[in-house]
C-alpha cells in the first residue's frame, strides 16, 4: 500500500520570484552558460522576464538579449514538478556576487 506523500512528486507547481543582479558584469556570457545548466537540471520550464522581454532559461543567446546589467531586476518563473528547488537555486545564483 504507498504512503500518503506517495504523490506528491507529480505535483506541478507555477512559481514565481524577483531578484536584483548583484555581479557587477551582469549577465554575461560565461554567467548565461551557467544559468541555462542549472535551469536544464531541474524538470521545469523556467523563463526570465526583464523589463518588457520574456525569455526561455534554457538559451544563453535569450538570456544574453535580456541585456541584464547590474541592479537589474528579473523576474524568474518556474512551472513544473522542480519548480520550487529551480527556483531557489537559480535565486540564489544570480543574487551571487561572484557571478
């Protein structure tokens, strides 16, 4: 008989958060490189929107036209069963200094 958390790995999840460019060279091309790894390691389907332009996390010529510089704010959106842990790690890479 499974147990009462037996489901919850099919749940799907629509997330979404704000976060500030803290590297002072934005997103560049090696941070874009970067990025789309960790949006490909999760199962979600992750976009970042900046100003009017929304984009797919998993192409770094998409992030490279968000042309997102420092103190740039990004809203990313996560949908998918990984949504939760994506979102978080994404947050806290691109709240990195050390981009």
């Amino acid at each position: 008989m499974p147990h009462a958390g037996s489901h919850t790995s099919s749940v799907q999840q629509n997330l979404s958060v704000d976060v500030y460019i803290a590297n002072k060279q934005g997103l560049h091309l090696r941070t874009s490189g970067r990025l789309v790894q960790l949006a490909n390691a999760y199962n979600a389907k992750i976009t970042l929107t900046c100003g009017n332009k929304k984009v797919n996390a998993s192409s770094v010529l998409d992030i490279l036209s968000l042309s997102a510089g420092q103190g740039s704010c990004l809203t990313i959106q996560a949908e998918g069963r990984d949504a939760g842990p994506a979102l978080q790690e994404i947050t806290r890479f691109l709240g990195s200094q050390e981009l």
